[in-house]
C-alpha cells in the first residue's frame, strides 16, 4: 500500500471507527454501566481510535492489542475488526488467521467476564467465530480485489509502452522507406544531371549545338527530377490514397531506362529473354525496376563512360534473373559513394523474396538479383 492509499484508507476508517467507539460507550452508558468503568471503556475506545494511523503502517501488532484489550472493554471491538481486515488485506493469511485467533479468545474471555444477558455462551462463542471468519474473508476479498486492479493497471502500463515501441518502430519504418524513396527517384536523375554538367564544364569549346543538346537535356532531366519527388511528396502526404491509381515503374519500363542511360552517353547492351513481362506481379516488376536503376546509376557515377550489359531471364512459376555488368573504373576516377544505394536495394529485394549480391572480380562490377515469379 503506497502513500495515497494510505492517505484514502486513513480518511475513511478514522471516522468510522470513532462513531462505533462512541456508539459502543454511548450504548454502555444507557445500559446503566458505572462511571468509572464507562469512563476506562472510552479511555480504551480512545486508544483504539489514536491507533488507526498506526494500523495501516503495522496491522499486525495493532491487530494483537486490540484483540487482547477487547477482552476488557466492547468499545475496542471496533478497531479491532478493522485491524484485522487490515492484515487479511496486506499479509499472509495464515497470518490473518493467527491474529483472527488472537482476537476470538479476547473476546471469548470477554463473554466470560461479562455474558451478554439473553444469549449463552456457546452461542456467543460460535457468532465470534462467524463475525471473524467473514472479517477474514472481507479482507481477502479485497486483497484479491487489489491484485486484480494492480495487474490491469500493470498490463495497462505495458500496453502503453508497447503502443509508444510499436509508434517509433513505424516512424523509423516511415523515415526509411522515405528514404529509399527518395533515392530511388532522384539518384538516377541527379546522376544524369552530373554527367551532362561535367561535360558542359569540360568541353567548354564544343560546338553550339551540341551545348544547347546538353543544355536541353539538364532542363529536361531536372523537369523530370522535381516531377518525380513532387509525386513522392505527394505519396507521403496522402494517406488514404490509392497507390494502385499512380503510375509505378515496372519491367516493360527498363527499355525507357536503357535508352535514357544512352542518351546520357552511358553505352548499354540489353539481352532480355523474359517470357511474359505482363505477367509478372506489380511489386516484382517494380522491385526489378529499382534494381536496374541503381545499378544503371552506379555504372554511370563510378564508371562514367563504360560500356554496361543487362541480362535478364525469367518465367512464370519460376523466379526472374537479373545480372548487370560494368568494367571497374580506373583508380581516381568517377564519383565516390558511399554504398548506401546497394545497402537499400539489398533489403528492398530481400522484402519482396529475393535475394541479391555484389562483387568486383576480373575488373569487373557484377550485380546478380532474383526475384519470385508465382505462378
């Protein structure tokens, strides 16, 4: 029991329990009782008032006096009985069941003293064990009761913090897929955009046509690129929107890709043995679509100039293959990266059932990726 509820159990027990000790003694007083003995049976009463606080702190030993002082005086019983609900609430119950003991033989040695008119002692005996026995049960009722509350709070609370883990985890899943997003979209474009820059800046005495072919083509290339993130941006912020009514890339969109990529003076063979484009699923398409874009993308940071081959192979009910191939720049050349586009694709692929790798062997790049093709 923490403070609060010590605070809550002591504002409703005091009152309570000094009403009954002042009924009690008002009740011997009409029974005619001596002053003096009725004085001492509201000194006690008092007593047991004073040690409400305490009761809550250490029932147990409060519980014990006040079983052995109501074998002296009634007015005590009171307190006493909440004392010992106290214990049934917050210890052991055999515990409870000792202090219960204790309890029953003061009063019992009470009804020896003092019988009640009317009522024989065997009786007497048998209706304390009764009240005791339901003081007992009240208090594990409310134990049971506060363990019940105590566990729903608990999964509550855990509940709570599962909600806020699964909230950080979707942001962080957002933010990466924003991310990737991001990447897929303007990395191709924003490549381009470099190789036609550093042409300009590099062949400064080209002839005019072929300056205004660059110039055009950097207009329309960064047109292309702001089109694209205005489309992702919206795609963001839309949330009941339906992807279904955007245009996605996909398979039968890689030869626009290749010609793009030549445009860009980036020379590129293309051996595609697929047998029913159409019929591959929209995310696979897709999934392959980036795959080939990154790997297109890094052919022309890193090996500006070199030739590139793209192999793809694949059927219903079987998988698609995807193999690009690049001549490894010469040291010093080309743009530095930093890997996280090969980082993001590999997890990309992994997410829709496939698997890719990558390597440089024989002065070569190689890329090598397999997707599900369901039947």
């Amino acid at each position: 029991m923490d403070d609060g509820e010590r605070c809550r159990a002591r504002r409703i027990a005091l009152p309570l329990v000094a009403v009954g000790v002042f009924a009690a003694t008002y009740g011997e007083y009409v029974s005619g009782v001596e002053t003096g003995l009725l004085l001492f049976n509201l000194a006690v009463g008092l007593v047991g008032v004073a040690a409400v606080p305490v009761m809550l702190r250490r029932p147990v030993p409060v519980a014990v006096v006040l079983g052995c002082l109501a074998a002296l005086t009634s007015p005590v019983t009171l307190p006493a009985n909440v004392a010992l609900v106290q214990v049934a609430r917050t210890r052991p119950m055999p515990l409870a069941g000792l202090v219960a003991l204790v309890q029953v033989c003061g009063h019992a040695v009470r009804g020896l003293w003092w019988p009640v008119p009317g009522l024989s002692f065997g009786w007497y005996l048998v209706l304390t064990v009764i009240v005791h026995a339901g003081l007992l049960g009240w208090g594990a009722l409310a134990k049971a009761r506060a363990l019940v509350i105590g566990s729903l709070r608990e999964r509550a609370r855990r509940a709570e913090a599962e909600q806020g883990r699964l909230v950080a985890e979707a942001r962080v899943a957002e933010r990466t897929a924003i991310a990737r997003e991001m990447h897929d979209v303007l990395a191709h474009r924003l490549s381009l955009l470099t190789t036609y820059a550093g042409a300009l800046e590099y062949r400064p005495d080209a002839p005019p046509e072929r300056l205004a072919q660059g110039a055009a083509v950097i207009r329309a290339t960064a047109h292309q690129a702001l089109e694209e993130l205005r489309e992702v941006i919206t795609l963001l912020r839309d949330e009941d929107g339906d992807d279904a009514e955007r245009p996605q890339p996909a398979l039968a969109d890689v030869p626009a890709l290749v010609e793009e990529t030549r445009a860009g003076g980036t020379p590129v063979r293309v051996r595609d043995t697929v047998a029913d484009p159409a019929a591959l699923p929209g995310t696979t398409g897709r999934c392959a679509y980036r795959v080939v874009q990154e790997a297109l993308t890094n052919a022309r940071k890193h090996a500006p100039g070199a030739p590139v081959r793209v192999d793809l192979a694949g059927s219903s009910g079987d998988r698609l293959l995807i193999a690009v191939t690049n001549p490894l720049s010469p040291r010093g050349s080309g743009v530095p990266g930093t890997g996280s586009g090969l980082v993001g694709l590999t997890e990309r692929v992994r997410l829709a059932g496939g698997e890719l790798d990558h390597e440089r062997a024989g002065g070569e790049f190689r890329l090598r990726a397999w997707l599900p093709w369901p039947a």
